[in-house]
C-alpha cells in the first residue's frame, strides 16, 4: 500500500537527505512505478548524467532497485534489454527509523557492532574492506587488532543476520510464466488493481535476494587452513543455488580481487522490522495482562524466531508447554516461574486469543494480535474525532462486518435515534463507513439507510492520513527550526529552551506515529 | 403499572356508557383509533383517513381526550407529532420505543446506572455468563423493574460496545473452570476502572490524528502544518 501522503513523506526524506536533484528522480519513480534510464530524463526533464548520478546514490543507499525485463517475443531479434529502475518504498521509509535499528543493536550487542551498523546505514553498502579502513581512520591501534576486532564485530552482526549481502546489481526478469498468469487471473478484480505494481516489485526483490545460504555467508581467505575446506563447501552450495543469482554474484567475485574488497553488505531491514515486529507483540501482550503472560510471550517469540520466514507471519510454530518452559527459565526475570505459573499464562494468553492452543501445542496468533492493535488504533481516533456515542456505533459495526440498518444500530448502541442518524452521516462524510441505500417501494417509511465499516479501505485511508501527519510532524519541526533563526529579539537561552522541548515533542511524536505507521503498513 | 387498571376497567364498561354521550363524528374518530390498537394513529394520517374537517377533527380529540376515551404518546419515529391511542391500549414498543424509553427519549441516566451496576456485578464474579449478571442483578435489587435475560444482555452487549468488557468463549480451564466449554461469558477489560478512557492511540494523541481540517491540510496551503492552529496550541511552550 503506497499511498499519496505516504509517498510526499518519502520524498520528503529523500530531499532532507538527498537534495532536491535525487529526490525529483525518485519522486518520478514512486509516482509513475519503474522507468528506464531515458524515460527518467524525459519525465523530470533533467539531463542525462544527473539522473545517473541521482540513481547511482539512491542505488548505493538501498532506495532504488535496478532490473531487466525481458520482453515477450523479443527473444528472436537479439532482444533489446534495456535496464529499469524500481523505487523501493519500503527502504525508504526505513530510514526513518534507523535511530530504532541502532537500539536494537545496542541492546543486543556490544559498541564495536553499534558503529559498523552506524557506518553501514549512513553509507548505505559497504565491503568488509571499507569498513576496516573507516575503523582504522578513527582509531590509532595496530591495524591487525582492529582488523580483528572489525570482522569479529561484523560476524556477530552477521550471525544475528543485522548485515546481509547486497542484492544483486541487475537481475534479469523474465517474463511471468504461464503459472503466474493464471494465478494472477484468479485474484478479483480490485485486489489485482492494487496488487498489480506490487508482484512487480516484489518479483524484483525476490530475484534479486541472494540465496538464503549465501545471503549471510562471510568467505574468508585470509586464514588458509580453516578456510579452505570453507571455501570448497561454500563453492558447492552456491552450485545448488539459483543460478540466475549465482550469475550476478558470480562476476562479482570473479578476479583475483578478494571477497574482503568486493562483496558489498548492508543492514538487513528485514531482520530489524522483524525485531520491531516481536517488540510489538510483546508491547500489545503488555497494555492488558500481567509480567508472567509477558514472559511467556516473550519466551516463545525467543524460541520460534528463526523458524520466522518472512516478516509479515500469521503464526508462530506450535510449541509444546515444556519446550515453552524450558526458554522461559533460560531468562532472568523468568528463572522464578513456575511451570503452572507458565500454563496459567497460557490459559490467559488465550483470552483475548494471542495464544492459540491445539492438541497440547501452543503458538502465537500474530494475526490476531496485529488485527486487534489496528482496531484500538483507529477506535482510538473515531472516540477522540466523533465521541463516545460514535465510539460505541463504529465497534458495532466493525465487529459485525456487515451491513447494519440504522434503528438496530441505534438500539443496540443506546444512542437516541436522530443522534444516530447523525453521527453516521459525519462518519460516512469522513469515509470511515460505507452507505448502502435501501429503497422499498410501496410501504410508508420508503427508505432505509445500511452502514458497514469497510476495513481494507478505511485501514489505506487511516494509513494515508498517519503518512499525512508524520509529514506535518517533520515539516513542522523544519519550521521551527527556520523560524528560531529569526526570533532573534527574545533571549536566547529561553528561545533555545522553548525548540528543546518543542523538538523533543515532535520528535518523539513522530517516532511513535511511525510505530503505528509500522503497525498498518510492515507489520 | 397501575394506571392500567383504569382504562381497562373503562373498556368493560365501554359499549353502554360511551357510545351514549358521543357525537357521530366523535365516534368516528374514536373508532379509527381504536382500529389501530396498540399503534395508536398520527393526527396527520387520521386526517388522511377520515373524510372531515381538519377543525372538526381536532375537535373531536380534545373531547375524546376529556373523556379520557383516547391518550397521547410520543411516538419516538417523530416525537413532534401528535399521536394517538385509544385508552384501553397500552403504546406498543415501535411507539414508545421499548423498555429504555421514557416519554419518547432515551432514559440515559437509567441506563448508565444498569450498566455500572452491571458491569460491577461482572467485575466481582471475575468471569460471568449472561445468567450469572441476571442473577447478581435480581438479588441486588438495583432496579425497581424486574429485567428479563435479553434485557441485561442488551445492557451487558452495550459495555462490550463500551470496550468496559469483553465476550470470550469458556475454554473449562483456570478461571473458567465452573463454566461448561464453549459457553459465552463476560469479563472486564484488564487493567483500568469503570469508565476508564480505553488507551489512548497514537493518532489521537497527536493534533492531525484528530484535525477535522486534515483534507485540506497541505505543505504550502492555507491550512498548513506552518499555520496550524493546533499545534501553536500544542507547542505553546
């Protein structure tokens, strides 16, 4: 889902972070989807080499994707590939949130780790090589210490998969095949319309990505004797691999050129929003029971989390009560837990369902979870926007999920029917619910009016406003700090003090709007 | 409750006593109404269906109506309207709008007294089903009426529409132990009191999660997060 507000807040990042040059080229891609090269040039109308150099930084720093599409029945006549460029939305976003991926780390492990995932989200990718030539500028020790110390550091980051190999520079799309196509024909209408620029997106990532054993695989060759068995496995398994990947990967670490110089790493998002994503969970469980439930939960998201394929999972994998207990008592906090203390939070993990039992095995609900914490999100704002009254009406609805007519709303919600009328109309105007006129020919009250709430609308509209208000939450802090520059009659240090707080506030708002953006957007 | 008694006492006496001192348009009018029994009839749709005078037929009501032979209610479809029903009837609940209703409005206050009170009652019994609360409800003479099942569970639905409780299904274990599996019951949401502000959300907490003017908010607009009154409220430091 990219919505419009969602991508100005994204250009907005990249003009803050980029200038106005990269931002243009990468506002021309959010907006009209992947172009090649020469359609850029034409649509920004910015000459040639600019537009290079604006996708080879948007490239470096992960926010653009480059591919080949081969064209259908262009396969005779020495088929004209020609590169396009794919904005990655998702990436760019990210970048909002580095500050939470840095504490991640810092949290996880220890400060040599914090600044090489410091220096690879401000450079975007970097090589091993790279990376030990910036720890040896800043410090002054003997290189081989630090260059211990910097490969130790970033295996540890690679064993928590934070790092991962770049995607390949250029993978090579072919056309969908015929399987594709028929899956493609059985999804209804409006999901193809909004899916549609998605496959793509996604198909290019997917091809891209290198194979999951190569992705988090560091070739040394600067130790022969361990190594050179490693190598020889890892030659092997690249052969099982897929071979369009291999293919990109290939030229890359051909020549004499050492992986050290050539293999490109950057910060795994994946893994982070991952983390984010458990946090989450455990922030939900928090808000409506008690420490042992958290504990619990906590604990099972531990001992799953690498079975966790990819981000957006609906289930965790069942467990069984020991094996639950046993992670349970592998933390401090839950050293002092008993094992019926464990089955009695399992019993209220199950009401409201984060928990799901079946046959003695237990695994979490990650749908339900992230389902209920969307419907208090924007409950929030129908009771703070509309009243109680409304508050009321709209649960009514949206846990019905069909059509309710307006006296039975009024009845079961105990709101006086003109009111009624009323607040729906309000809701209605502001697109939070759906209207279906019933018209009855014949009896005295002609008409009746149908009220539902539409979710996957109203969830797009909810995120496109939250993309809005981060927007304003950032270009409010801009202006602040635009306009302290010409408040130069007061006193300083109580003008400094005022844009203190006032940064604080936005920010920290922002920070957690893009929690809630996260919610309805990666979760 | 009581004044039922009267009309009904009025209706046995009825065929002698009334059609005696009736004029014949009188008796037209009251048997239009009559005829609509418990429905009672609008003024406006008497006049529709009877071929008279509108002032005669007004004046015909206000002599029923001393008679005490027809009675006004107010009809909550359109409580503006005058609308009437023989005296022997009682409104049906389409008129009167059923048992939450009094004079043709909402009776809110004493709704919101069953609703804590009920809610009290779950809050104490940890995890109740629909009977537990009738029960809980009967025995503390909380309200004058007796309230059937259906009436408490309207009530007790309204809460979980409240977000004050929650309908979960009976797994047999724990808490649930005395309470067949499968079963609805009723238990408080977590950690806050009766009428509790349910936590506070993200974008409620902020001024454009709650700006009636975010449509026509944009960067360089008349509305604008620069010009926002909203937030110079909100960073009036």
């Amino acid at each position: 889902m990219v919505t419009q507000h969602g991508i100005k807040y994204a250009v907005l990042l990249i003009t803050t972070h980029f200038g106005d040059l990269v931002a243009k080229v990468c506002e021309c891609l959010l907006r009209k989807g992947p172009l090649t090269l020469q359609a850029i040039v034409r649509f920004t109308e910015l000459t040639s080499s600019q537009v290079k150099n604006s996708l080879l930084v948007l490239i470096q720093h992960n926010c653009v994707q480059a591919f080949i599409l081969e064209q259908p029945g262009s396969h005779g006549d020495g088929a004209k590939l020609n590169s396009q460029y794919i904005a990655l939305f998702n990436n760019i976003i990210h970048r909002w949130r580095f500050p939470k991926f840095l504490t991640i780390v810092s949290q996880k492990l220890d400060k040599q780790c914090v600044e090489l995932i410091e220096a690879l989200l401000l450079h975007g990718r970097l090589t091993l090589k790279q990376m030990s030539d910036r720890a040896k500028s800043a410090q002054n020790e003997g290189d081989d210490v630090i260059l211990d110390a910097v490969r130790e550091a970033f295996i540890k980051l690679l064993n928590a998969h934070f790092v991962e190999r770049c995607p390949a520079a250029e993978p090579v799309l072919t056309k969908p095949t015929e399987e594709e196509t028929s899956a493609r024909k059985r999804v209804p209408k409006s999901a193809k319309i909004l899916e549609g620029k998605e496959t793509l997106e996604q198909r290019v990532l997917e091809a891209a990505t290198p194979s999951e054993a190569l992705r988090f695989l560091l070739v040394t060759r600067t130790e022969p004797a361990a190594d050179g068995g490693k190598d020889e496995n890892n030659s092997s398994s690249m052969t099982v691999g897929k071979k369009r990947k291999l293919d990109a990967l290939e030229s890359e670490t051909e020549g004499e050129a050492t992986d050290e110089q050539v293999v490109l790493w950057r910060a795994n998002f994946e893994e982070f929003i991952r983390r984010l994503r458990h946090k989450a969970f455990i922030e939900n469980v928090r808000a409506c029971l008690d420490d042992g439930a958290v504990i619990v939960i906590s604990a099972m998201l531990e001992a799953t989390r690498t079975a966790e394929k990819k981000v957006k999972t609906e289930n965790s994998v069942p467990l069984s009560l020991n094996s639950i207990y046993e992670e349970v008592i592998k933390s401090e906090e839950g050293r002092n837990i008993t094992f019926d203390r464990v089955r009695a939070s399992l019993v209220q993990l199950s009401c409201p369902p984060f928990v799901k039992a079946v046959n003695e095995s237990y695994s979490i609900d990650f749908k339900k979870i992230i389902e209920l914490a969307q419907n208090d999100e924007v409950e929030s704002i129908v009771l703070k926007r509309y009243g109680r009254d409304a508050y009321r009406m709209f649960r009514l609805l949206s846990s019905t999920a069909r059509l309710l007519e307006t006296d039975k709303i009024a009845d079961t919600a105990f709101v006086e029917k003109k009111d009624t009328t009323k607040i729906l109309y309000k809701l209605w105007k502001d697109d939070y619910l759906h209207m279906e006129k019933l018209q009855l020919t014949g009896a005295r009250q002609s008409q009746f009016l149908l009220w539902k709430v539409n979710k996957n609308t109203l969830w797009e509209h909810v995120l496109d406003e939250m993309f809005h208000a981060a927007l304003n939450l950032s270009l409010r802090v801009a202006h602040e700090l635009e306009q302290e520059k010409e408040l130069l009659n007061l006193p300083q240090d109580k003008r400094v003090n005022r844009l203190r707080k006032v940064r604080l506030l936005l920010e920290s708002s922002q920070m957690k709007l893009d929690d809630a953006i996260m919610l309805f957007h990666d979760f | 409750m009581s004044r039922l008694q009267g009309p009904n006492a009025l209706k046995r006496k009825r065929p002698g006593a009334t059609s005696d001192s009736l004029t014949e348009h009188e008796r037209i009018v009251h048997d239009v109404i009559q005829g609509k029994q418990d429905m009672g009839i609008s003024q406006r749709d008497m006049k529709r269906e009877i071929n008279l005078p509108d002032n005669l037929v007004t004046k015909c009501l206000k002599s029923l109506l001393a008679k005490n032979l027809i009675k006004e209610v107010k009809n909550i479809q359109n409580r503006g309207r005058k609308h009437f029903i023989s005296a022997e009837f009682e409104p049906s609940n389409e008129i009167t709008g059923g048992a939450w209703y009094v004079e043709g409005s909402l009776d809110t206050e004493y709704i919101n007294v069953l609703k804590e009170q009920c809610w009290r009652k779950i809050y104490g019994l940890k995890v109740a089903t629909l009977e537990g609360v009738t029960d809980a409800i009967k025995r503390s003479n909380v309200s004058q009426i007796e309230l059937s099942k259906q009436q408490i569970e309207e009530i007790v639905k309204a809460l979980v529409l409240d977000n004050e409780v929650m309908e979960v299904k009976s797994s047999g274990t724990g808490e649930f132990a005395s309470i067949p599996v499968g079963k609805v019951c009723y238990k408080c949401i977590g950690k806050r009191g009766y009428g509790g502000e349910p936590k506070v959300g993200t974008m409620a907490s902020i001024p454009c999660g709650v700006c009636p003017q975010i449509s026509h908010c944009t960067p360089d607009g008349i509305i604008s997060p620069k010009t926002c009154v909203y937030y110079k409220k909100w960073l009036d430091f």
